[in-house]
C-alpha cells in the first residue's frame, strides 16, 4: 500500500483512507496494539500522526524512543463537535505529508460521555471518514476503540463504522463494515417547550432576537452567545438562498444545551457540507463551516421530499451533562 | 456605513444577508476613494454587532475589485470578526488586509 505523500513503488496513484478499527480493552492492549502499529509504520519509513487524549499520550511517550517518526496534536481544539474531526485531520495530515515520508494516523476519540446526539454525530463522522480521503493519496487511520465500559450493540456499531481492523500486529478486513450508503439517525422531537418562528430574509433581526430570549437566561456567556448568534444566521441564510426563501426555526433547551433547529425546502446532496475548509477564491460553502466552528454538535438530515433539518447545539455553562440524554 | 473622517468609514449593526449588498456597494465606493487618494482605506468595525459568511464575502468582493494598489486597515475588529476571517479562508488570500483589535 503506498501512504498519504509517497509515491507508490509501482507509479500507480493509489488512493483512499485505510480507516482501521483497533478494539482493546485496558492500558496494556491499548500500548500493545498502538505501539505494534507504531513499529510497523517506522518498518515502512513512514511517520505518525497521533491524536489522543492526554491520558494515552501519556501512555504512549512513556513507551516510545524520542525520536522524529511520532507526532502528537494538540486536540483541545476539536471539542465536542466530530465535523471538526475531518478538517482536523486534512490539516494534519497535509502537513506532515510535507516532508515526503508516508504518514500515518492515531486517532482516538472519546466515545464514553457522551449525549446520544452526539454519539450519533460521532457514528456519522467515523464513516464519513471513508468518503472523506476517498479521492486524496493513501493513508492509514489507526481508531483505538476501548471496548471496556461499552455495551455489545455499541461496540457493533462502531465496528460496522471501519473497514479494516488491526489485528496482532497487522491489517485484517473488517468483518462488520458496512459500505454505504449510511442510514442517519432520526432526530427526535424536543423533549419539553420549545418556540416556533417562521422566517424569511425579513425576520432575520426577529430570529437572533428570539435566541437571545432563549440562551441568555439560560445562562449562555457573551461570547458564545455571539458565535451561536452568527451559526443561526448562517444556517437561517441558507434557508433564504437555498432552501426557498423561507424555513421555520425551532429553540429549545434540552441536556444542557440551547438547541436551535431550522427546516426549510432545500435538499443537501454534498455528504462533507461544512466539513470542508474553505479556500479564500471559494464562493459560498461557509454557512456550515461556521455552524460546525462555533457550535458544540451540528446534526444535518437533508433529503426529498422532507427537505432540511439543520440543528445547533451550544452548550451551557455549569450544568450536568447528561450521558444518556436523547437531545 | 459612515463617514467617519480622515478616510476613515465606521461600520454599525448586522451585516448578514440582507444587508451584504449594500454593504458590498458602500466599500465599493470607499474603496475607489481610497484608491483613488493612493492611500489605504479604513474601516472600523467597533460598532459592528454582527457579521456573517456573506457579509464578509461582500467585504473581499468589493476590495478585490476596488483596490487599486492600496490597502485595507480594519481597526475594532472584535475577536469573533477575527476568527470567521481566518475561518473564512481570507487569511491566507494575499489580499493587503489588515485586521485590528
């Protein structure tokens, strides 16, 4: 297999991302297989990019010589929201593909903690990593999947998620992994009150009036508040330029979080919308870019004859989180 | 938009989708004044509330259009103006635009 910055030996231009579940439960599976993983990029001549949480960074430093072959990221920027994991890794990955070794990918995510919608979203984003790299030169992703705290219908979905899985000390097929196309979750209706506001390009002061009302008195800070207030303009414009002229928008407070939902006529056909830095020569495209910067979870479902649904979550400050929530 | 003196324009309120238009026009025209003067155009967002992905978007339309070799200081831009342009992709643009706490 030829990896994402080296030209392959027989000149092909190999494509794809080798997207590898590794299930461990533990701390010494977890170095077992990582490490394993490691030592057989460093056999290629190829480098690792790893992206982890600061307890297995941890792990890991303590287990590997200092030298050049190992990266690890800073990952506090990522958050809570998985749009941000794609653009997270194009960056990384293109830069170390700079210095022309073939680069490799740990990516741990943290999947225990988590609301149901964002563990949707997560689910979604692990797939759209398939698609995502599909086009670009060949890498390979490590997962690292604790299986220890996770029920068996979880550990199965995440397995349906990766095509290849790491198995003592090399790639194997996975044996669950579903191509396509990816069935998403239904978003529930909200649990409780909520307000419901039609919009056209004239309501939009109306709109951002009606999520302050909503977010301020829960408690929202200044500065989030203001990044929520430009996610919902962003999505409300949409609405405007492509989804007929008019939506209906939907705020509501639910685990946590102020959600803000808007439906319109419109049909998203791009499965990476918003996923996707923009180019500063690039006309449109920023609307959901900006939605999933500034938001802690941005759920799409898009398609005929229901057309769009785009929700916003911004957490709230000093609440308990829920970790089975249903928002 | 306003005159705020000494080259300088004073930016207020939203610039979303319904304002970017006319916004886009106004820096048009500043810009060409600008130009024209050999100088650099100033604009001051410290009034601004709110700008979006178009707003911006109307902002470079109208500088790439209209510069003329001169440049663009934008003076109060908070720190989110700051951010969606980088966001936005216009930081590594090329374009002689200064962005300015």
């Amino acid at each position: 297999m030829s990896e994402f910055g080296a030209t392959p030996a027989n000149g092909s231009a190999a494509l794809g991302l080798r997207h590898v579940l590794y299930p461990y439960s533990g701390a010494q599976q977890y170095l077992d297989g990582t490490v394993s993983y490691i030592d057989h990029v460093r056999n290629h001549g190829g480098t690792v990019v790893v992206a982890a949480p600061e307890s297995r960074q941890h792990l890991l430093r303590s287990e590997l010589p200092s030298d050049d072959s190992v990266t690890f990221v800073d990952t506090d920027g990522l958050g809570t929201n998985p749009a941000r994991i794609i653009p997270a890794w194009r960056e990384w990955i293109g830069h170390h593909a700079q210095n022309g070794r073939p680069v490799y990918g740990i990516s741990e995510s943290a999947w225990s903690g988590r609301t149901t919608a964002q563990l949707q979203e997560l689910r979604y984003h692990e797939w759209l990593l398939n698609r995502a790299f599909a086009e670009l030169p060949a890498w390979s992703l490590l997962c690292p999947y604790d299986t220890s705290d996770q029920m068996a219908d979880t550990v199965s979905e995440v397995t349906r998620l990766h095509p290849w899985v790491w198995n003592e000390g090399d790639y194997a097929q996975g044996p669950d992994y579903v191509e396509g196309p990816y069935a998403m979750d239904r978003l529930p209706e909200p649990v409780g009150p909520y307000e419901e506001l039609a919009y056209t390009i004239d309501d939009l002061p109306l709109v951002r009036d009606r999520v302050v009302e909503h977010a301020r008195p829960s408690g929202m800070g200044a500065a989030r508040l203001r990044d929520l207030l430009i996610a919902v303009t962003e999505v409300v414009g949409n609405s405007i330029r492509h989804g007929g002229g008019r939506g209906m928008l939907r705020i509501w407070v639910q685990d946590g979080a102020v959600v803000c939902e808007t439906r319109d006529a419109g049909v998203i056909t791009d499965p990476l919308v918003g996923c996707m830095r923009p180019t500063a020569c690039q006309i449109g495209g920023r609307g959901l870019w900006f939605a999933n910067q500034l938001c802690d979870l941005v759920q799409i479902r898009s398609g005929a004859p229901d057309g769009t649904r785009v929700r916003l979550h911004m957490d709230l400050p000093e609440l308990e989180k829920p970790t089975d929530g249903s928002a | 938009m306003v005159d705020a003196g000494a080259g300088c324009w004073a930016v207020d309120g939203v610039v979303d989708i319904a304002g970017a238009a006319a916004f886009g026009i106004a820096v048009r025209a500043a810009a060409a004044s600008a130009a024209a003067n050999g100088g650099v155009l100033r604009l001051r967002f410290d009034a601004l509330d709110l700008i979006d992905a178009v707003g911006l978007a109307a902002l470079v339309d109208a500088i790439r259009q209209n510069l003329g070799g001169c440049s663009v200081r934008i003076e109060g831009a908070n720190e989110q103006v700051r951010r969606l342009w980088l966001l936005s992709g216009y930081g590594d643009s090329g374009l002689p635009v200064e962005l300015l706490p």
